[in-house]
C-alpha cells in the first residue's frame, strides 16, 4: 500500500506539472478507492445452517446470536477496530439501505457489546419492527486487520425467499460470498441455485460445511455435496468445519484441534484468496489508472519532443494528429456510434427484462390457479403464501441475475463500438446497488375460511329440506293420503338438507377459489409494479455509469490530442536560440513521466497497452 501511495503521490505531481486538472480528478478517485481498504465477504444460507456461530468463531467473540429457536432478523456488520464496539444502524422509513452503504441519511445508535443481540435477534427484534438496516461490530482481530469485513446475513428458510433476494441484490457490491449449509443433509435445489446466481454476480465464492462435530456422516454428505458442485459446473471450494471446535480450541489453546476444526483452511482462504485477491485487483486497477494517465501526458510530451527535434518533419505528425483528434471529437458527440449503441440498448434491456419479469411471474400465476382449484385455500393458506412468496422471490432474483449479466454485456459492446481495438476499460457496474424492491410489496391477503356453526349447518339443511318435505309430503297426502310429515317426506327432506348442505360447502370453496385466484393476480400486479420500477432506476443507473464513463474518457483522450496538436505547433515555431532550452526541459519531463510509468508497468507486473486513438 505505501508503494502504490507513493506512485501515486508522483502520478499526481506529474499531472499537476502539465496543467491536467482531468487526470488529477482521475487519480484522486484512485487514491479514496485505495484509502478504502474493506474486502465484504457476505456470509450467506438457509435457516438455522450455522452462520452466525460460523462468524462468532472466526472472531472468537460472540457477536452474533446463536440459538436452536432463534433466528438473526438483520444482518451484521463485523470489522476491524481498536476497541470492540456495537452500533445499531437504523433506517429512515423512505430509505433503506444495506450494509456498507452510505449513512449520511441514517441514524447512529452505539449499545453494549452484550446487549446486540437483543436488538438483531427474532426475539428481541420480530420481524425487524425497529426498522434496523444493520448492526456493526469492530472488533481488535489480527483477521480483520487486513480490512477484511464479515457480513452475517440473515436466514429465512429458503433461499427463495424475500430475504435471500435482498441478498442476491448486495452480491455484486460483495468481494466475496460463503454459501453455509451444515452436514445434515446433502445441498437442496434451491442452495444450488443460489449458488449459481452468487458465481454470476459475485467474483469469489465458496462453500462451508457447517456442524461437523454434531454429524459422525458429515464426510459422506461433503462428498455428496461435491458430486453436486461438480454436476452443476460449479469450480468452488468447499471446507467442512466445526464451529464448536474452533471456539473450543480459541479457549483452550490447542493448536491440534484447530486444525481439525477445519478453520485453518477456511482462514487460509479468506487471508490469501480473499483478501489477497482484493489486493491484487486494487493494485491492478491502480496502476491501470496511472498507466493510461501517463500515457496521456506521454502523447502531448513526445509529440512536442518530436517537433523540437525535428522541425521539418513535424508537419505530417501535426496533420496526424489534428485527424486523430477530429476522429477522438466525433465520439464527445451525441450522434457517436457508441451513444446510439448505448440508447438503443438500454432501451431494448429495460423491455427484455420487463418482459423476462412478467413472463416468470405470469408461470407462476398459472401455476398459483391450478393449485388452487386443485384444494380449498382456505384449509393450507399458510404453505399456499409460503410457496409464493418463495417462487416469486426466486424469480425476481434470477431476473436480476440476468439483467447484471445483460448490463455487462451492453458495457463490453459499447466499449467495442467506442473502440474497435477493445482497449478501453470498462466501469465496475451495480456497485453497492440495493434492492429493497420485495420489501415495498404489500403481504399477500388472506382467505379466510368462513366459521360455520352447528345452528347455521342446521339452518342451512333445513332450508334446503322444507322443500323435499312440502313437495313429497303433498305428493303422498294426495296419492296415498297420508299427512303431509310422514317418513318418507321427511327422508327425502333429510336427503335434500344434505345435499344443500353439500352446495352450501362447495359454493363456500369456490368463492374462496375465486378470492385467492384474484389476491394472486393483485399481488403479482404489485410485485410487478414495484420491481418494474427498481430494474429500470437500476438500468438507467448502468445508463449514466456508461455514458459518464466513456464521456470521460473521450474528454480525456480529446484533450490530449488537443494539447499535443498545440505544443507540437509551437514546438515547430520555436526558434534555434530556444529550441535548445525548451528541448531539455521536454526531455526532462518526458524522462519523470516514463519514470512514474516504468514503476506502474513493475507494480502491474506486465505492460499493458497504451493509449491509442480510437480509429
């Protein structure tokens, strides 16, 4: 890190030198990048899989509630920090965030240590009616030092869940993802699933086999569990640990059984493919920065060196130049082939996943009505709401995922249509983005099942037997001249009340049929109301990463153009009796600007391409 600072501290006196208040601003956005040094890893899974005591040993504290009957209600924070310390992090009703958000907005609450879990836990927090976005923790761990951050990620009982799509939104802002499952079972559809959706959106992600103490067969579920992985294509670690034993080994100091806890694999991992690995993409990303930032001072130096050294010929490279720069002013222009590939685009993504979106939801809405002509509603409502709620959020999750995937791609062809060598850099999209969408749908209303009592059954089968008993009692007084109450009047009457009776129940179950059939298309409306807005303010918002993105880029490359146009000319225009000077002093700053790129190009540990003109 001193290193990179230092290249930095040289790249910026360099542009500070040659006027480029553009490239400045371009290296003090390097420069806070580098100064925030937190790699999020979101721990992440079904319910009751052992995350929170997963984090709590990694810590050796125990930060996060554990109970068999209690569940986290919103995530955890835990990170770095001299003293240990608890902040509750409320939400304003109008704006939720997530975690590692910005908090200008939010309000800061500071609790005991011991009492966090109080406030972050089902029983102290149901249902999150204290409207917390998320709790932060620091601790002084030699783990966190590195900036590593853990984010314990609350369990709902399915990955499909409303939850675990909120989840799914925070991936592409995570450095890294560990899927948690404990050995008592081998992975379910919906943990391979999301597994599939985090490898897409999320860079680095691996698997934890939790509770390896509490299951003797845990190495046959592990190895379950990698013929699954394999099958799905999925090239991911997986660890199997014992939280238990880890904590056990903390207090003890047993160095043996530490080992066999399975943590020092998992800490390996964090410390070298984590962490390390974040490092390395920052350092990449760096001196990619200081790279082009060169090479543009670079193209304005040499060009003015050029003509110093050799008048005569400068009128050609002077020619080549103004071409460049005429051919680099087209694409500053809104009728450029990349801002008409970028409007067309969006505007075909923002139809193609509204339509992806209804299409899904519109499968679900058939699948909803079949099986609730194929039952009352009424009688299983309860597993009914789950299981929508639950393929609703799975839909709308691999909606997002498709549309991360699709925004990527409209970046790399914009990037193509903006040049044609493919050189361009391209803006990291849906950075810390959050999807709050499923939060703002209303519950899905409830069928109630109507209470019939004994005297309003009895009522409703009288009703329908008076007639039976009239219509036969007469026919029977007439042609037989019994009483109009006789036993077979009265049988046929009890026939009939049944049968009334029958109607009235199945009339009762049809109008519940109805009622649910019609707060399933009312619900699906209002999910695709809401996540039709959130997926186009969050296309709109790759719109503005990308234009903004390439604006200044072409910005950039038309200003150097544009300096070495005009300091070649006045290079070619400077007399014998100052040629001399001036051509030292260029070669003097042509020398610290190379110097500051040789030390980019070794930190980058290849020699990436320079800056070239788009043609």
């Amino acid at each position: 890190m001193r290193s990179l600072s230092d290249l930095l501290d040289r790249a910026l006196a360099v542009t500070a030198t040659a006027d480029r208040p553009d490239l400045t601003a371009r290296l003090e956005a390097a420069r806070r990048r580098l100064q925030d040094p937190h790699v999020r890893v979101l721990v992440v899974g079904e319910f009751k899989q052992g995350k929170s005591q997963l984090v709590n040993a990694l810590v050796n504290a125990p930060v996060c509630p554990v109970d068999d009957d209690v569940a986290t209600s919103v995530p955890t924070v835990v990170a770095h920090g001299t003293q240990p310390t608890a902040t509750l992090v409320l939400a304003p009703p109008d704006a939720p965030e997530e975690p590692g958000a910005p908090t200008e907005a939010l309000t800061r609450l500071e609790v005991p240590l011991e009492e966090l879990a109080q406030h972050v836990s089902e029983l102290g927090n149901p249902g999150n009616a204290r409207r917390l976005a998320y709790a932060e923790v620091t601790l002084p761990r030699q783990l966190l030092a590195g900036g590593l951050v853990l984010v314990d990620t609350p369990g709902v009982g399915g990955l499909g869940s409303t939850h675990a799509a909120n989840t799914m939104a925070a991936l592409p802002s995570a450095d890294a993802v560990l899927l948690v499952s404990d050995a008592a079972q081998e992975y379910s559809e919906p943990e391979l699933e999301f597994l599939g959706h985090a490898m897409k959106l999320c860079p680095n992600v691996a698997c934890v086999l939790t509770k390896t103490d509490l299951y003797p067969s845990w190495r046959d579920v592990a190895e379950i569990d990698r013929r699954h992985l394999d099958a799905a294509g999925a090239r991911v670690r997986l660890m199997p640990v014992s939280s238990s034993l880890r904590l056990h080994a903390a207090r003890t100091r047993d160095p043996e059984l530490h080992e066999e806890s399975g943590f020092a694999d998992l800490v390996r991992h964090l410390r070298d493919d984590v962490v390390g690995h974040a490092g390395m993409l920052a350092q990449r990303s760096l001196t990619h920065d200081v790279l082009a930032v060169t090479d543009h001072l670079l193209l304005s130096l040499r060009a003015e060196l050029s003509a110093l050294e050799d008048p005569a010929g400068s009128g050609a490279m002077i020619a080549e130049l103004v071409a460049a720069r005429e051919t680099t002013g087209e694409l500053r222009r809104r009728s450029a082939r990349w801002q008409q590939t970028l409007g067309d685009g969006v505007t075909d993504l923002t139809s193609d996943i509204e339509y992806d979106l209804r299409d899904r939801l519109r499968k679900i809405t058939r699948e909803a009505e079949e099986a609730i002509e194929a039952a009352d509603p009424g009688m299983v409502w309860d597993e009914f709401d789950d299981w929508v709620v639950q393929r609703i959020a799975s839909a709308v999750a691999a909606n997002f995922v498709w549309a991360h995937e699709r925004s990527q791609w409209l970046a790399q062809r914009v990037a193509d249509h903006f040049d044609r060598d493919g050189t361009v850099a391209l803006p990291e999209l849906l950075r810390g983005d959050s999807d709050e969408a499923l939060e703002l749908v209303a519950k899905l209303e409830r069928v109630e099942v109507e209470r019939v009592g004994p005297t309003q059954k009895a009522l409703i089968a009288l009703r329908g037997s008076y007639g039976g008993i009239l219509m036969f009692g007469m026919v029977t007084a007439v042609a037989l001249g019994m009483s109009i109450i006789n036993p077979i009047s009265v049988g046929i009457g009890v026939i009939m009340g049944g049968k009334a009776y029958r109607d009235d129940h199945k009339a009762r179950v049809k109008r519940r049929q109805v009622e649910a059939k019609a707060a399933v298309r009312r619900h699906v409306d209002e999910v695709i109301f809401q996540v039709s807005k959130d997926s186009k303010d969050r296309l709109r918002q790759v719109q503005r990463v990308l234009r903004d993105h390439f604006t200044t880029t072409a910005e950039e490359l038309f200003r150097s153009l544009d300096d070495s146009v005009r300091t070649a000319k006045e290079a070619a225009r400077t007399g014998d009796a100052g040629r001399t000077e001036r051509l030292a002093a260029v070669r003097a700053a042509v020398g610290r600007v190379e110097a500051v790129r040789a030390e980019a190009q070794d930190l980058a540990g290849d020699r990436p391409e320079p800056v070239k003109v788009p043609a």
